[in-house]
C-alpha cells in the first residue's frame, strides 16, 4: 500500500471515531454497567461510521487517487453493512439488558428523541436491503437511487435528532461545540455531492455529436463540450459519470468508461452497452443532445505504471473499453512496448471493436488473443474460458513479473485470470482488476 492509502485510511480512522471523541472528552456521566456504557459507545461509533458514508460517495478526486473510486465504492458497502450492524448491537443490547430505557414503542405515546432513534434504524436498514439486493427486488435503478438518498439522509437527520435529544453525553458546552462540528462535516459532504457539484456540472454542459452503432448491442457515444474547454486531461482507462436527457440534480448519472485516447481531447467517447433500463436508450440518444460529466475517476490505467515493460490485458466482453482507452494512447505516442490482450468473448460477432483493434496490431507491439465460448466453424483460437494454461501458452516465459496485468470484465472471468496468473508465479502487487460493477 502507497503512503497517501496508509495517510487516508488514518483520516478515515479518525473521522469515523469523531464521535467517540465528543462522547469520552471532558466529564463522563456516571456508569450505568459495562453494558450499558457498551451500547452508548456502540451507538456513537455506528452513528460515525454511517456519518463518513457521505464523504466516501462525494467523489473527493484527492482522497479516491489513492485507491480507485471502485474500490472506495466497495468499501463504502461493506462499511455499511457493519455500521448498520453495530447500531443495531447499539439497540439490541438495550432491549436484553435495559428495556425500560427503550420507553413505550408506540411513536404516537414514547419520546420523540427515543422514536427517532428506532427511525434512524430503520432507515438505515432500508438504505442497505435495498442496496444489497436491488436487482432482487427489481428495483430501477433511478428509482433505487433517489429511494437510497432519502433513506440515508432521512435516517441520518433522525439519528442527529436522536442524540442531541437525549443530550445525556452531549450536555457540556465542549461537548457541545464538538458534535456542532462533527456534524457540521457531514452536512457539508451532503451539500458537496447533492448541491455544489451538480450545479458545476450544469454550467459545463457538452453536447452528442455521434451515436454509433458496435457489435454486440454496443454503442460509440461521441460527446464535445459545449461553451468551455472540456476536460484538460485524463489517464487512458479512466471512467466518468454521465447524465443525459436530465439536470444533474436528478440523480440520474451512470458510469462508464472512457473509450477514446486523452490525445484525442476534447472530444470524449464512452463504450455503452444495452444492460439495463438506461442503456436500452442509449441508441436512441440524437446528436445535439446536452450531456453532463463528472470525472475522470480511477487508477485503472496504463499511465500509473510508467515502469512497465509491457501490459496484457484480460478482458471480458463490454470490459474492453478501458482497455481500447490505453491500447488507443498507447498507438498515439508510438509507445512499442509489448502488449498482450486476452479478450473472451461469446461468438466471434460478438466481439466488440474488434476492426480497431485488427488495425491497432499494424502500429503497436500487439498480440490479440480471442476466446470464443461459441466459436464458429473452422475456428483455429482459443475456446472456452481462460485458464492458466491458456495464459502459459501466450505470455513469454520470462519476465512476466515485469509486465503490468488489467483485468476487467465478469466477475466469473476476472476470478479465473487472478487464479491463473498466481499459478504462474505473477506477483498480485502487478495484477490490477476493475470491478464490473459499481452498483
């Protein structure tokens, strides 16, 4: 781990422990028993923990270039499992061991700060089943997206609403000023992402200028930006969020790679495949059209790894996009490094972009290796799925803890070349995998 990821965990760290602080400074109240004192720290910890959630979505670029946003996406769900975890540790252990405390739990006849605390809870309980299993309850996701918005800050509001109305450990002046300030953080987070960020978004518009049809149910989407320089740069391999046919306040952004090369400035071009509710549409979508960006985002890139002796790729159906996006730049410097790309694919018309990249083996050290699971009739490729086998018979013998390894595409595929290149002896500190997915 780099020194700034050691230097963000420690931030991290203390910003999820901000409450504990405002909780153990000053004079303590006295000591109701180990359980009870138990569950109030619980309490406050669960309450710091769902607070830094806002920070980790509001896509702060000097906190994420450490890790990849991907991975503080994966982070930021995990965490809230946990923390939704320890608050309701935080409850339970009142309802065994102080149920008086707990008050009368009908809302129309119990403490207000006590009903907000069991609405908080709820809330975030919400905020997380509807997270973890979306596509299980067929949720869409713009719907999921402005459902989980109001759950979490809704539940986050009560939560405030429920410590200070209890005040016990929060009465002293100090104490006080503490929680104003801790809480202060987290609004202002709230009032980044939802506020200040879209309304730069909207005064940097951009415009389509092309929809291309691919293979594979893909589409090219060409964009320019629209009365201001655009983007001034970007690391081939890097992704963006865009919004299209909405205001950026909606909350109706997706992410996508970028396909083009940052020589090719200003003009931007994502990768998008028909998948889901929104990229049903994308074909639709006419030149002229006004689209919002936020980024670039990631450390899934070419750029990262000047030390390289070579790159391969292993990447699964609409996963080549990153990978088109550094094969594309990598051609625009003449940089003839060795570049090994394994690209598994359904059927031969299936494989997207595959013209450019048969062009793209003519000015780079290129070698293409297809893996078809249907391959059609006098197929001499490889088939099936890739193995570490499959990768012995095409990567050089030697040397191969020199080369930089980007895998992007099906979990299932990713698995299997992580498997695969550790029983070739690759180190995993040279191995980088882009989650599929961020939601």
């Amino acid at each position: 781990m780099t020194r700034k990821g050691v230097i963000w965990i420690a931030i991290y760290l203390l910003a999820a422990m901000a409450p504990l602080a405002v909780l153990l400074a000053g004079q303590m109240p006295p000591s109701k028993g180990f359980w009870w004192d138990f569950s109030i720290a619980l309490g406050f910890a669960g309450m710091g923990m769902m607070g830094i959630q806002f920070a980790l979505t509001s896509r702060f670029k000097i906190a994420t270039r450490a890790f990849g946003i991907d991975i503080v996406y994966l982070f930021h769900r995990y965490l809230a499992i946990i923390a939704l975890a320890v608050v309701l540790a935080h409850f339970a252990i009142f309802w065994f061991f102080h149920p008086d405390a707990l008050g009368d739990l009908d809302p129309r006849t119990a403490r207000t700060e006590l009903t907000l605390g069991r609405a908080a809870l709820l809330l975030f309980g919400l905020a997380v089943v509807t997270s973890e299993f979306r596509k299980l309850l067929r949720l869409e996701y713009g719907l999921w997206r402005y459902a989980h918005v109001a759950f979490a800050t809704l539940g986050f509001a009560a939560a405030i609403g429920h410590i200070v109305g209890v005040g016990y450990y929060i009465e002293a002046p100090g104490k006080r000023a503490l929680w104003l300030s801790v809480t202060l953080f987290w609004a202002l987070a709230v009032v980044w992402v939802r506020i200040l960020k879209p309304w730069s978004q909207l005064r940097h518009p951009y415009r389509v200028i092309e929809v291309r049809p691919e293979r594979d149910n893909t589409w090219t989407l060409a964009l320019e930006p629209s009365g201001h320089d655009g983007l001034s740069r970007f690391m081939p391999g890097q992704f963006a969020w865009l919004t299209l046919r909405c205001s950026p306040f909606l909350l109706r952004e997706h992410p996508f790679s970028i396909v083009s090369a940052p020589e090719r400035l200003p003009r931007i071009e994502f990768g998008i495949k028909e998948l889901g509710d929104f990229t049903a549409t994308i074909g639709g979508v006419k030149p002229g059209e006004i689209a919002y960006l936020d980024g670039p985002y990631g450390v899934f890139s070419v750029d990262r790894n000047q030390d390289a002796r070579g790159f391969v790729g292993i990447v699964g159906g609409i996963g080549i996009t990153p990978l088109l996006s550094m094969l594309r730049s990598l051609a625009e410097r003449s940089d003839h490094r060795p570049v090994w790309l394994f690209y598994g694919s359904n059927s031969w018309d299936t494989v997207v972009y595959r013209e450019e990249i048969e062009k793209l083996k003519k000015c780079l050290n290129l070698t293409v290796v297809y893996i078809l699971e249907k391959p059609p009739d006098g197929w001499d490729g490889e088939t099936g799925h890739l193995d570490a086998q499959m990768l012995e018979r095409h990567l050089p013998k030697r040397g191969r803890d020199e080369l930089r390894y980007f895998l992007c595409g099906p979990v299932p595929m990713t698995n299997a070349a992580e498997k695969g290149l550790h029983a070739l002896g690759v180190p995993a500190s040279r191995i980088q995998t882009e989650i599929f997915e961020l939601v």
